[in-house]
C-alpha cells in the first residue's frame, strides 16, 4: 500500500484501532467511515459527504449533532468544576439537580437515583442492587435473573448474560450460570395464527410462570425487560403483555427492571416507555438520550421498596461496595441537565406524537414490496424485516446478508439506517421533522427496488 494512504485517516485507522461490534478481517478490507462533523440530523464524512443519520448514532444523539446549548453547558461546567466524585458521601450541585429532576420525572414513585457513565453499567448496578436487595431482606438464594430472548441490556459480563443475543455470548462462554432468558414477545413470528394479542400475551406469562416454578421461585430474584426490544429488532410487545407479565412476576416477589435505555427520553412519543406500555418498575435504567449523547452519563432510579432495604443492608456492611469513578460526573449531569430542559422547551413528546406517522405511515406503505415481511414500530423507532417467502415469512438465508444490502444501498443514498439480523432499523433523531422522515423513507423505498431487482 502506498504512503499516502498507510497515512491517511483511513490507513491509520486499520493500523491503530481495533473496533467494536465489528468483523475485524473484514475491517482490514474495507476500512473505516470516518465522520468529521455533525450538522443538525446530519453527519459529514472527510470527503463532506452528508448524511442522515436516521439512527441517531446508536439510538442516542436526540438533538442531532450541532447543539450549541449542550457543547456551551459542557464547556461551562468544565470551567467552573470538571470533576467531581461521588464516594462516601462527595457531591456536586449538577448531579444533585440531575436526581431530583429525574425523580420528578419518573415514571412511577421512585426514591433515588445513582450515576454511571454507561448504559451496560447501569444495568450491572440494577443486576447487583437484585441480589444485594433480597440478601439484606434474608433470601440471598434469590439471585437468578431472567431476561428474554432478543433482548440487548449491554456489553460487561453481567449485561452481556442477560442480553438475549447469541452474537453477544458467542466465544465468551456467556452466559453466566443464573441467567435465564423467556420468549421474545414476537407478534410477527411467535403469535399463535388466530391468536389475539391479549391470548398471547397471557400465553407467554404462563410459560414464565412455568419457568418460576421449574427454577423455585425462592432462587428467582429480578426480571428485566425493554419496554420496546430495540437491538432485538425493534419488537413492540402485545397489547396486555407486560400487566400479564407483572401479575406473574409480582405473585413470586421477583424485582421488576425497565430498561428505558433507548425508549427513555420521548423515543416511543411518551417520555418513558415504561408509560406507553404499562411497565410499572422497581428500577429503572436510563442512558443515551438522557444527555443526547454529549457526554456518557447513565442512571440507575430505585423506588423506597429496594432503597429501604439496600440503606439498612449498607448500614450493617459498613458501606455499599460499588460505585465508578466517573459515576456522577458533573460535566456529564450538567449536559443531562440542559438536555431535559430542551426537550421540555421543545415538547419532543408531542414532536415525536406529530412526526411519527410520517416515518411510521411512510414505512407500513412499503409493506406490500415483494421483500418485506413485517413494518413494526412506535413512536422514532423501527423496523423493516426482510422475508423470501411473505406468505410463509420464511427468512432470506443469512448469507444473502439481505437487510444489510438493502442498508448499503439506502447510504448510497445518503441515509444511515442500521442492519440488524434480517431487519433494518430506524431511529432517527428526535428533531427530525417531516421532511427527513420522507427522505429515509424514499431511500428505502429506491433501494428495496435495487435490491429486489438484484435478487431476482
Ligand atoms: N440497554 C439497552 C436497552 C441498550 O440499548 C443499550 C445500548 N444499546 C444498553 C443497555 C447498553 O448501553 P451502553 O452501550 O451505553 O453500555
């Protein structure tokens, strides 16, 4: 290879950088995208090559890319206090703040919030907090934690178990032994023909049931569920699930965990998906959107129930034994800080109820191209999936690598959206309007055409 090109961004980046959720050989190959700058819902690559980003990045950057207001809250906090921990007992007005507005704001009473930096870090807290909770209630035999197949809570060892993704465990050994995964609650591929939404839900309760019952609901400590599944597919569970789900789950004591990571923050066109799908939680989890993406900063929000019982516990240990150095970060809160008040100013609940069925209604429209199976989705998120056979939803044979042709061509036409298994998703930024959802959806539209055409 020549100089120029070892040298170039490109060059270096297959030299020096090993990347996540990423075919390193391949990678060798075909290099990086290197984006330069952000522009409202857009991202421009080295060439200034623009792009919608219709994935928000990772379902997180929800004010885009360019928001004056968060980079100078940013920048005037790191002035005036650029860190600060929170160990035995230090604290910052920011984080402060930041909790009693996220209590405020919760979805159901909660008593406290602790910080992280990260998603997968927050749900590790609320997977400790399950087992520190019922040993200081005198059941420390109730530690198994179950999650759902398809599900995703994040990337450490503890989240990766209870992430219901085979590519998250394969090679790893994962999961954990005490990790338990039910059904995914799959109205495309797992409802019964003829079955109502309502006869499966209760369906798939029962066989959580069973499963309480085959482990001993003494060894069953916590259950953890996305309101909507996002890196599963975007799978909105069926009407009644999650009250047949609780009924189950409250019956045996077993500690109930919404990961709002993705749905918090307006996503699903209420503030917490929790809401819209009638998830009434012990904790919750909170991330992405909650600083739009700015700065990493998670959250943890625990209700008196869990904190009770953990502040006596802690009380007779001498000490919680956990906690990040970055886990409150004042820069971090300050920015969590100006985004929940933009997002007030702007209402972004009643712009994601506005703005969905441009993206929502645009999407079902494609429903009858010869490529598409399913067009599911609520709110600013989700999904296309790809079928060989519609009558019989007979997937396309993995290699055919259908959905991320489909993402390629959508790029050449200057949108990103995201492969995911057989589906394509979608999540753009919160602030997309109208008109960005008719340019991803024609996008779509063009490359299912060239790719349909390239197929037969
Ligand atoms: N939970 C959910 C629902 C997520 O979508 C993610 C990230 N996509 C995580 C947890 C993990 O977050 P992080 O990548 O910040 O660790």
């Amino acid at each position: 290879m020549d100089q120029a090109i070892l040298n170039s961004p490109h060059g270096r980046d297959v030299r020096f950088h090993a990347h996540p959720q990423t075919n390193f050989r391949l990678h060798e190959q075909v290099g990086p995208m290197v984006i330069g700058q952000g522009d409202g819902v857009c991202i421009v690559d080295l060439d200034g090559r623009r792009y919608l980003d219709g994935m928000a990045g990772l379902w997180c950057a929800s004010l885009g890319f360019s928001d004056r207001r968060l980079a100078d809250a940013a920048y005037a906090q790191m002035l005036k206090l650029p860190y600060q921990q929170t160990f035995a007992h230090r604290s910052s007005e920011p984080v402060i703040d930041l909790a009693e507005v996220l209590l405020a704001k919760a979805p159901v009473p909660m008593s406290k919030a602790m910080f992280q930096a990260s998603g997968s870090e927050a749900v590790d807290t609320a997977i400790k907090l399950v087992w520190y909770y019922h040993a200081a209630i005198g059941k420390p035999q109730k530690r198994k934690i179950i999650g759902r197949q398809r599900a995703y809570h994040g990337t450490t060892i503890a989240a990766a178990s209870l992430t219901g993704l085979p590519n998250m465990h394969n090679g790893y050994g994962l999961p954990l032994p005490g990790f338990l995964h039910v059904a995914c609650p799959d109205t495309y591929r797992g409802k019964a023909e003829g079955e109502t939404e309502q006869a499966y839900a209760e369906r798939l309760a029962a066989e959580l049931e069973a499963l309480i019952l085959a482990e001993g609901p003494e060894t069953i400590g916590g259950f953890f569920a996305e309101p909507v599944m996002g890196t599963g597919g975007v799978v909105v569970p069926p009407e009644g699930y999650f009250a047949a789900v609780q009924r189950v789950l409250r019956k045996y004591d077993v500690l109930v965990i919404a990961d709002e990571v993705i749905c918090g923050f307006g996503r699903t066109g209420a503030y917490w998906g929790s809401q819209r799908f009638g998830l009434e939680p012990d904790m919750l989890t909170c991330a992405k959107g909650l600083s739009s993406a700015y700065f990493p900063i998670s959250a943890l929000l625990i209700n008196d129930r869990v904190y009770q019982a953990v502040a006596d516990f802690t009380a007779r240990l001498g000490g919680f034994g956990h906690g990040y150095t970055y886990g409150g970060h004042p820069v971090g809160a300050a920015v969590a800080l100006e985004t929940l008040r933009i997002y007030d100013e702007i209402d972004v609940c009643g712009h994601v109820q506005a703005t969905a069925p441009a993206l929502q209604g645009g999407l079902r429209a494609l429903g009858n191209h010869p490529l598409v199976g399913h067009v599911r989705g609520v709110g600013f998120m989700a999904a296309v999936e790809f079928v060989a056979d519609k009558a019989a939803r007979t997937p396309f044979a993995p290699e055919l690598a259908v959905a991320q042709r489909v993402s390629d061509a959508v790029k050449e036409r200057g949108v990103l959206l995201r492969a995911l298994g057989p589906t394509l998703v979608f999540s753009p930024p919160l602030i997309a309007r109208n008109e960005h959802m008719s340019e991803i959806v024609s996008a779509v539209a063009e490359s299912l055409d060239q790719i349909h055409a390239q197929l037969s």
